[in-house]
C-alpha cells in the first residue's frame, strides 16, 4: 500500500511528525500495510480523513455507553421533545430544532431512544460529521434530518467496496445467512471497526470478531448450515464531500 499525496508517496516517518494523535497514526499504518493505494491532495486532506474517522470511533464509543436500547422498527422510539417517530420507525427531526442538538440528545439522553443497528450506524455517522465539521454547517446540512434504516441525507455521501483491507473509522458487516426467521434482525450486524479486531455493533457492544460471530450463530434458525461471518464489504464517506 503506498500513500499519496500530490501524487507523492509519502511513508508513517513523514506524516508522524505532523499528526500526533495516537489512533490517527494507527490508521496510516493500517493504509501503509494493504495492497492498494490512497491518494490525497493535500496533507489537509489526509488529516481531515484521520480527524473524521477518530470522530466516528469516538461516536460509537458514546453511543455505547449512552444506554440507547436496541429493538425493531415496530418497537423503535425517541425523545418526543426533538424528534417525531413515524409510523415506519424512523425519527424526523421536529420544525424549529436544530439538528446538531437533536443528534446529540441521543447520547445524552440514550434511554429515551431505541432503534436497530443500522440507524445506530446512521447516528454515529451523523455525530461524526457533526465533530468534524462544526454545528453552523452541520445544521445547514441536515436541516430536515430524518433517521431510518439506510436512508441517509444526500449530502451524506457513501460508497461501498469489496475487500478486507479494513482501516479503523470503516462501517464493515457481519451476515448472518441462517438466520431465525422469527428474529430476522438478527440477519446481520452493522458494525464501526476500531482496528485489533474490535468492533461496536448496537446491541452487542464493543467486542471482537469471534464473539460477534458466537452471539450471532445463537440467533440462527434450527439446524443451520452456516456460521455466521464477517463480510469483506466495506462501507466509507466520501470524506472530502466535507471540505
């Protein structure tokens, strides 16, 4: 894997010098060790990618702890004082609010929200732009912010790719192809990838590989054929949509 900028290979030895934080340097060396290449403009484009992903692990670490509650769409509920749950389970910011308070609220007040492990990607997502690119523009943004499953904003931008080279800050996916028919949540897990083989999926935590895997294979119909496993699917932003 090789880093570029301005299409210059640049290596860990001379970013380190202008990117101290610990978990940013682990990502680079991450990118260092794949096979592919990641291209940049700028330094400030690599940085501003670093400061994204560190956002969104610091994200999902909040709304682990935020007691938010996992269930189904049918079961789904929020805080009526910012958000308004339609009939399909999804939470439509309410007029007058602003949105950067409104997403917020869900890991400050998480027991007064439950929703399913692709909103709570959604969310975390959202938090994460937030801490990236300020509350004034995030509120521009988002001004009708609506979260429900997969839907996001069209000026969330996303693309997905197949491959393992995995970095830390990526939306990765564990199938769960034997799934019990009466808990078809259960089909899969959307996970935020930490990097050391840990990942947080809402309503499981923060775990490795192997315990997602065993939590998921109990949630299998009877006789099952197939283990439960880690997809080499990866979901990314656009990071530089942002800037």
């Amino acid at each position: 894997m090789m880093i570029l900028i301005n299409h210059h290979r640049v290596r860990p030895k001379d970013l380190f010098p202008h990117i101290t934080n610990k978990e940013q340097r682990t990502i680079i060396e991450y990118m260092e060790k794949y096979s592919g290449n990641y291209e940049y403009a700028t330094l400030d484009q690599l940085k501003f990618e670093l400061m994204f992903r560190t956002n969104t692990m610091t994200a999902a670490r909040q709304q682990d702890k935020s007691g938010a509650k996992f269930t189904t769409f049918q079961y789904a509920f929020c805080n009526k004082q910012y958000w308004n749950r339609l009939n399909n389970g999804g939470f439509l910011i309410k007029p007058n609010i602003r949105p950067s308070v409104a997403i917020l609220d869900i890991i400050k007040n998480g027991p007064l929200y439950a929703f399913e492990c692709s909103t709570a990607v959604a969310i975390v997502l959202y938090i994460a732009t937030l801490y990236s690119i300020g509350s004034s523009r995030f509120d521009i943004l988002f001004s009708n912010l609506y979260l429900m499953d997969w839907q996001f904003d069209e000026d969330m931008k996303m693309y997905q790719k197949v491959g393992d080279d995995y970095l830390p800050g990526d939306i990765l996916h564990f199938n769960n192809p034997d799934f019990n028919p009466k808990e078809p949540h259960w089909r899969a897990e959307n996970v935020i990838y930490f990097g050391d083989d840990l990942y947080q999926g809402h309503g499981i935590g923060i775990r490795n590989a192997s315990t997602i895997i065993n939590f998921l294979n109990k949630k299998r119909k009877p006789n099952p054929q197939h283990s439960a496993y880690l997809m080499t699917l990866i979901t990314r932003l656009y990071y530089q949509s942002f800037r």
